[in-house]
C-alpha cells in the first residue's frame, strides 16, 4: 500500500466520520482524488466498514470479561463459535494457541447476568471455562499503527 493510501487509512481509523473535504486537506489531495482512493480502499478490502463506538456503561452493560473455553472432549468437533454465536453478549471470540481453544469477550449488566452466561456457553458448547473480570480499560479499539 503506497503512503498516501497509508495515511487515509489512518486518519479514517481515527476518525471514520471525517469528510471526503477534510481528508483531502489533510493529504493535499482533492476532494475526488480522496474519494476514488477511499473507494478503491474499501473495494480492496483494506476498509472494511464504520462504526459508532457504544459506551457500554450508558446502555447498562458495564461488565467487561473474558471467557477462556476448552472443550471437555478434545475429540469433538471444534464447532464452539458456531454453537455460541447466537449469545449477544459475546463481543469478540478468539481462537488462541495454549491450553485454551478460544477467548471469548464479553459484556453484561451484573454479576448474575455473568453467572447465567457463563452456563449457557457451557451448556452450548460443551466446554469448560476460565473467566477474568475487568476492573477497568485504560484503552481499546486503539487504530492499527498503519
């Protein structure tokens, strides 16, 4: 990826509400120029969306965990992000070299929505699970260092 590409790639990963007009000042490109890039970006699959960031706290999910799963029969199918898919509650789900099989991220509202959570996925998925509960972030969704 050339360094013009690099650099919209960034300003968009910090800011993925910015104008066409602003990346352009910002490049010292013009506007149809960041435009054709940004589209080309995004047709490449460099970008691959745009989101709001949520604050989880406002809308009543102020627990963060992670779930650390390993299957109890290390013969069976590995099918446990198919089988946990539909928990909304799980953010993000890893699949991670160690002991475990996958590292599950999640966020609910108390500790007795954790609680119940933490059976639904072993009962789904068969597996047995370690949990860490966060206390605080000091940052995420940081931008890639492009």
């Amino acid at each position: 990826m050339e360094d013009t590409d690099r650099e919209i790639v960034r300003l968009l990963a910090r800011d993925g509400r910015m104008s066409f007009t602003d990346l352009a000042k910002a490049t010292g490109l013009s506007t149809s120029a960041v435009h054709q890039r940004v589209r080309r970006l995004e047709q490449r699959g460099v970008i691959t969306g745009y989101v709001a960031t949520v604050s989880t706290e406002a809308i009543g999910l102020p627990l963060t965990a992670f779930i650390s799963v390993t299957p109890l029969d290390p013969a069976a199918p590995d099918d446990a992000p198919d089988k946990l898919a539909h928990l909304t509650e799980i953010e993000a789900c890893h699949s991670v070299a160690g002991e475990e099989s996958y590292i599950l991220k999640v966020r609910v509202g108390t500790p007795g929505q954790l609680e119940s959570l933490l059976a639904r996925i072993r009962s789904a998925a068969n597996v047995a699970t370690r949990t860490t509960v966060v206390l605080s972030t000091p940052y995420e969704a940081r931008p890639p260092a492009v």
